[in-house]
C-alpha cells in the first residue's frame, strides 16, 4: 500500500466567485450507481460517525456535519483525472510493483505541485485539483482530492464490495477521513474504473496482462450561491431488498430512474424554483435557499411502486425529517386531486375552492399543467369522477445504504485572482 499526503498553506482571505451550477440532471454522461453508492457511504459516515465507527470497528473522533450533494461537474473532473492516470501510467513503476507515477494530485512531471505541468500529456485537465475543478466549470472556493489505486494480473471488478473497500481505506487514513469529514465542503463527485493494459512491444510491460484500477473522489464547496441542496435518489425495488441496489449501467434490473421530470415549487405560492431530469443512475440534486419547497415527480409512465430516498440540507445544514420539504410522486389518475387513489367529492372541493387561481398545480387542481385552476381541470375530474387506483407516494426516512493505494489532497478556503 502506498500513501500520498498532500497540503497547502491556509490563506484566510476568501474572494467570492460567481457560481456556476448545471441544470440539475442535465448532461449526466459518466456518473454511475456505484458513484451513488459511493456519495452514500460518504454520507453515512458525515451525518453519523458513531455508526461509522461501529461498522468499521474504529473510534476516530468527528463530529457529524452536514451531507454533501452530488455535483455533475465534480463528476466530470474526476473522471477526468481517472482518465489522465491511465494514460500515462508509465512504465517503470509497473514493472517494479510499484505506484505508477501519474497516481498523482498534481499532473506535472513528477507528481508534485513543484514539477512542469504536463500541459501536452494525453489526457490533460488541469495540473491541480483546482485547476481541474475551475476547468470543469465549478468556481470554487474550497476543495479536496482522494485517490485510491490497485494493480494486479488478476480481475479487479468494480462492484459494491469494491467501492466498500476503497471507502475503508479512505476512511482509516486520516488525511483521507479528513475529507470526507470536511465540514467546508458541499458537493461530491467520483469515478471509479478498472482497465486492462495489454503488454505490447511499446510498454515493455511482463508477459501478462496488467488490470489497473483507479478511483477518484472530488470534494468542494462553490464560492456563491446556496450551499444548501435538495437530492436523493428515485428507484424502484426490483429485486424486492427494501433497498436501492446499486448495479452497472446497461444491467436488466438497474433499479434508479433516469429522465424522470421533476419541478420544485416553493411551498407559499407554488412558483417554480427550479426544473430538470433525474440522472442517470436515478439521482437528482438541487442547489436551494432556506425555504419550504414541493418536489413534484410527474410522468404518467411513472411505476406504482416507485421509491424516493431523500436527504434534505437546507442552507448548509439538514434535516432528518421531511417536514420542511414535500415530495410528491405521482403517476396520478386523471382527477385525483388530492392523491389519494381515487376520484371523488374531495378533489371536487379543492377544484371548486381554488376555481380562477393562477400559478397552480396539481394539488389545488391544475390538472392539465397550465398553471391555473378553470373549466378543462374540471372536465378532465368529471370525465374520471369515481375511478380508482393505487397510489405511488412513497417518502421512506433519509438514510444511507449498507482497498489499495490511497491519495490525499486537501484545498482549504484560498485567494484566487
């Protein structure tokens, strides 16, 4: 096992930045459930360390902090530096067992922040962590970098146990530990992969076949704008585990939800907030003031047996209750107002009550999503009047699911020009 620990100096003064934030769950091209499962483990042990401990028979000393939220431009700088480790790997390292030389924080010729940026080296995203934050369009003002690393003639699959194991690691080496408990930061990001390198003339690499095997967590906090976030993950429990399992992409019985519409209405006047798409994998994160919000999932194609796991941080810090946020699932029947799996006198009295409101919704009996109560609400009620069906609103508690070469890098707050 090899170690990297990297610091830099704190500097006190702190120029904001403006922030950018992508529209939530757009462009989600390299993310994954083990990435998701990943940000759970990370959160279970920031919300809970005790529990942490207990699970990993330690007693390291942390006091909760709030969770971070899963961020696709982390995302994108992670696999990024995934990407730049296994393309210039080199030689020599291998051949010796030992960590290559691009197992590194920093992409310059030696692998540390005083080396020449390998600016023309496949691959290249920026030299710093920083630099490949900034790069991937996150302006920042705190940040921190974990790697982990194996390689091995024998397979190196990516699976639970896999990401687990690297979670393990992390969290028994206090630099690491101390990242992951790093009350600054915000968002997340990760990327984990497993490659072959077969040996050719060129590499000069022994007779068999070399796996590789990186991971990548991104950790940062944006300069401006909210530091709270609404996320979580929509699944359905295929394999009837009373939990999301994480499984890889293309698999049959993939449980998470992608593309599923979402608006987040303020809760005072329904006004939208924002609007969006589920991820990939199912996940969807919000960047949000303090407030009281509804998350409306609507997709008439939506299962009946439809999941949400929430986690709800608002304004830096969180709740385990979802009291100040509603979430609502609805694959509704024409007319069902209250969502109640039926058609009745009850979504009639809400209708005729908020008959002529403007900025409406389903709930006060915007049924055809023109975002006021009138007469084609009413004609679509009384078409279905006295149907039934089942209900898919589900809100289970926040919670979290139940290797190697580890690297370490932290950026504490710092001025930039």
């Amino acid at each position: 096992m090899a170690l990297i620990n990297c610091s830099l100096p704190r500097l006190l003064t702190i120029v904001a930045l403006a922030a950018t934030f992508q529209v939530p769950g757009a462009g989600a091209t390299t993310h994954s459930d083990w990435d998701i499962h990943m940000l759970n483990l990370v959160n279970r042990a920031r919300t809970d360390p005790a529990l942490e401990n207990a699970i990993q028979g330690t007693s390291y000393s942390h006091s909760p902090v709030s969770p971070v939220a899963y961020n696709l431009l982390l995302d994108d700088a992670t696999f990024g530096h995934n990407n730049w480790m296994f393309e210039n790997l080199g030689n020599e390292e291998l051949l010796r067992t030992d960590p290559p030389r691009s197992f590194a924080h920093n992409q310059t010729d030696n692998g540390q922040s005083t080396g020449t940026p390998l600016i023309n080296s496949p691959g290249y995203t920026g030299a710093t962590v920083g630099q490949r934050i900034t790069n991937a369009g996150l302006t920042w003002n705190a940040a921190g970098e974990n790697l982990a690393a194996a390689w091995s003639s024998t397979s190196i699959p990516v699976n639970a146990a896999r990401v687990e194991s690297n979670h393990t690691g992390w969290w028994n080496s206090t630099g690491h530990r101390n990242n992951m408990m790093n009350a600054n930061f915000r968002l997340f990001g990760h990327a984990i992969e497993t490659r072959l390198i077969s040996p050719t003339p060129e590499n000069n690499l022994p007779s068999w076949t070399t796996r590789v095997h990186l991971a990548t967590q991104k950790f940062a906090r944006a300069s401006s704008g909210p530091t709270g976030h609404i996320f979580g993950l929509v699944y359905e429990d295929l394999d009837s585990s009373g939990a999301w399992t994480p499984r890889d992409n293309g698999h049959s019985m993939r449980e998470g939800i992608a593309g599923l519409p979402f608006e987040l209405r303020r809760a005072s006047d329904h006004v939208i907030i924002a609007d969006g798409l589920t991820m990939e994998s199912g996940a969807f994160t919000i960047p949000v003031s303090n407030g009281e919000y509804h998350l409306v999932f609507t997709d008439a194609s939506l299962p009946a047996g439809i999941l949400i796991a929430p986690w709800l941080t608002v304004a830096g810090g969180w709740n385990t209750d979802t009291g100040a946020l509603e979430i609502l699932a609805m694959a509704p029947l024409a007319g069902d107002v209250n969502l109640d799996g039926v058609v009745d006198h009850a979504d009639l009295a809400v209708l005729q009550a908020n008959l002529g409101a403007e900025n409406a919704w389903w709930m006060s009996g915007d049924l055809i999503g023109d975002e006021r109560v009138g007469l084609r609400d009413a004609f679509r009620l009384f078409d279905n009047f006295g149907a039934s069906g089942p209900t898919s609103v589900t809100i289970p508690e926040p919670g979290t699911l139940i290797g190697f070469a580890l690297g370490v890098l932290a950026i504490l707050p710092r001025r930039r020009a």
